[in-house]
C-alpha cells in the first residue's frame, strides 16, 4: 500500500519504518529540512533501539522515503497517518493547532479518496474535529477520518509495533475499515487482535491504558513510602502482588516517579477532558499529584543523611533519561533532582549511556558529564541512581568504593538487591525498603 506519515517524531518515524519494513510504499513528511536530510542519510534523530537499521534497509530498498514538500508526499497516497505533536497547554489539555493545521492544509490538497488517520494521542471528539476542517474544502466523499492510538514502549517500541498486543482502530466508515484491517494483517498474523470500535471509544482507550498504568506506578510509589514508615519491604510486596492472576506483574515496580512524552501529558490530558464534562476525576488527579511528589523523594534521603547542608557536595549521577534504553528526558525525575541538588548549593557530576547531548542542551551550571559511569565517581560524595540501565546493575563495587569519598549510595530505582548490599561496605538507601548500613561493619 501507498502511505503517508505527517511528522517524524518518535511516534511517526518509527510508525513510517515499520510499515516499510512489511513491504508497503512510505513517504514521510516533516517541515524541519535539517531532519529531513539527517533521514535519509540513514541517521535517526532519536535513539531506539533496532530503528537505525530499519531505517537504513527501506531507505535503500525504496520503500522509506522522506520530505518536506506536502503536495509531493500526498501525491500517491491511499493512507495518511497525523504523527503531529499534541503537547500539553497551560491548562493541561492536548493543543491541537499542529493537528488541525495540516488538516486545513490536506483539504486544498486531496482530490482523490483518503483516509486521514489520527496517530497522535488526541482527546475525545478530535476525529469530528479533524473531519470538519476537512469538509470547508472537500467533499465528504473524498476521505474518512479515523482513529488509531499507538501503544509504543520507547525502548522497545519496534518491537511492540511489529508484534503489537493489540490493534485499535476506530472508524464509522466500512471503507476505510477494509483498507485498515489490510494495512495491519501482517502484524497480528500470530492472532493479536484488531479491535473495531467507534472513533471516540478508540481516542479514549488509549488514555484509558496510559492513566492506569500511570496510576500502577503511582500507587506502588505510595506502597513504598509507607512500607519505609512501617518496616516492611516493596519488594516483597511487588512479588505477592503481581503473583495475583487479577494484578500482574507488570508496572508494579517502586521508584521515584514516572516520565516520558505519554504518561505525564496523557493523565493530565484526561483529567482535563473530565472536567470538559465536569466530572471529579479523583484517581487521576492524584495520580499526577503522588508522581510530582514522588520526584522529591530522592532529594529528601539525601538531604537528611547531611542533616539538611548540602553546601560544596559533590554527587555522583548515575541515569538521566526517564528510563532505560531511551535518550528521552521529557519529564525525566533526573532532571528534578539535578535542580534540587545543585538548589542546595552542591555540585553534580552525571552520565547516561544516550541522553547526555539532550541534557546538555537544557542544564550545564553546577554539572560535570563524565566520560563514562566511574568518572562520575571521581571526588564524589556519594552516588545516586536515576535510571535503571542494564550496564548499572553488575558494577565494580570495589571501584566505586575507592572513587567515592565515603561509601554512600542513594538508589532511586532499586538497581541492586538488599542481600547484595548487606554483604559491601556501603550505606544504601532505595525505596520502599530497609536501609542498609554496611559503612559500619
């Protein structure tokens, strides 16, 4: 098939590729010429894991193509994906000017049959909206407007978009149905399902999906703060949960807040469609209230180990981005408690095996970016952990020992096990479990 992608971000560069990669025609769009050209000399903008080397291989097969020019990359198509940004506003609903901007530019384009599909993350009732800027200039038998959310994990996102769960499509038109169901067949060839549904259940599922597991980590991060007042170990209670067949295993995991571009602007986004309609979204609200206060937690142990000075400290970082395999720092809590440490008048020195450049462009006062995990040891008083990343987990523990000033570790993720840590001389402090003092032994 023959298909356009309206933005190159992470959502829609990942979506291009991978419907190149099962053999349909791509052409990608975007107004940034500078990432344009980055593109199809086979570079990607953003690190994900397996993306390059798609990109590389339909670039050069023909199948992945990329511009500027909107009239030149609608020309063929038969789908049109809005990959645009939907960024939270000033009142924490999705902005949809870029969404609806193009929509008025594609109608003084289309003169055939289209369907326009709706990929960002968008509020209830957007696909009437994107329909409407529409039909000012085109007649309403020249395209159908439909719904379809992604599901993409950033660090496994190709994965999840070449073997997805689940596919959700909403649409009230049997035409744009068929072209969708043929679109994705090669996807759920394993017997994933692809749900039909109408355009606004389908805009709401996906901020459905994203709020409660939001909420899961919010509600495991209130577990933990209470299990360190009470003397019982998160751990311990994550396993007795998710062994519960109703529960799950997944997103129980304690730490010190979520980010990211989904889950922090998508809970505020459905909290603000609530109050459009004036219901008291409590769950939700809370959720984005324990998570903003979550991201102090780490900052507080530090500052009551010093007895509050925190005056010519020097930390040790270990992670910025919001997660692993990802250089996405969009929401990060790293970046909290950067400010907060250097606030208090202390020093930080941080690495992160990709999202150093981002960080850079965004914070340089009071922060050294080391060459690698143990130089950012190098005259530290302690080190603390913000992300999870595999190379952090198995570490010479005797070289952090000998770098740092004192043997103190600050775990904001949980990185290593209590049994590990009561065998080293440190003092470790993580979340939701017993502080372990082995700088005494």
């Amino acid at each position: 098939m023959k298909l356009t992608i309206i933005g190159t971000g992470y959502v829609g560069l990942v979506t291009g590729t991978c419907f190149a990669e099962t053999g349909n025609d791509v052409m990608c769009v975007d107004v940034n010429a500078e990432k344009v050209a980055q593109l199809k000399a086979g570079k990607t903008p953003i690190y994900e894991p397996g993306l390059e080397n798609l990109l590389i291989r339909n670039t050069r097969e023909g199948r992945l193509q990329f511009t500027t020019n909107l009239t030149e990359g609608i020309k063929d198509a038969e789908i049109i994906f809005l990959a645009l940004p939907t960024p939270p506003g000033k009142d924490g609903a999705a902005d949809l000017q870029f969404v609806l901007q193009v929509a008025e530019d594609l109608s003084r384009l289309i003169t055939s049959y289209k369907v326009i599909v709706n990929k960002s993350t968008v509020p209830v009732g957007t696909a009437e909206k994107v329909a409407a800027v529409l039909a000012k200039n085109l007649s309403k038998d020249l395209f159908d407007v439909v719904s379809n959310p992604e599901f993409l994990r950033e660090g496994v996102a190709v994965e999840d978009f070449l073997k997805p769960d689940r596919v959700v499509i909403g649409t009230s038109s049997e035409r744009a149905r068929k072209l969708m169901d043929e679109l994705y067949q090669p996807f759920v060839r394993q017997g994933n399902p692809i749900y039909f549904m109408d355009e606004r259940s389908s805009e709401m599922t996906k901020y459905a999906a994203n709020a409660y597991l939001a909420m899961r980590i919010s509600f495991m991060n209130e577990m933990a703060n209470l299990c360190e007042l009470a003397g019982a170990n998160v751990d311990m209670i994550r396993v007795g949960m998710g062994s519960d067949s109703r529960i799950g295993k997944r997103f129980l995991f304690a730490g010190i807040g979520y980010g990211g571009s989904c889950f922090p602007k998508d809970v505020q986004a459905l909290g603000r469609t609530a109050d459009e309609y004036q219901y008291d979204f409590k769950l939700v609200n809370a959720t984005t209230q324990v998570n903003q206060r979550q991201k102090t937690i780490l900052g507080n142990k530090v500052s009551r180990y010093y007895k509050g000075d925190l005056t010519g400290k020097t930390f040790a970082m270990w992670g910025l981005a919001f997660k692993p395999e990802t250089d996405d720092i969009r929401e990060a809590p790293a970046l909290e408690l950067i400010k907060e440490l250097t606030a208090a008048g202390a020093k930080v020195r941080v690495f992160d095996p990709e999202a150093m450049p981002n960080v850079k462009q965004t914070i340089s006062e009071d922060v050294y970016y080391a060459t690698d995990q143990y130089n950012t040891l190098e005259g530290a008083d302690a080190l603390l952990i913000a992300t999870e990343w595999s190379e952090f987990r198995n570490p010479d523990f005797t070289k952090i020992e000998k770098s740092l000033k004192s043997p103190v570790i600050f775990d904001g993720r949980n990185v290593f096990s209590i049994e590990k840590m009561q065998t080293l001389p440190f003092y470790y402090e993580s979340m939701g479990r017993p502080a372990v003092n082995g700088s005494s032994k």
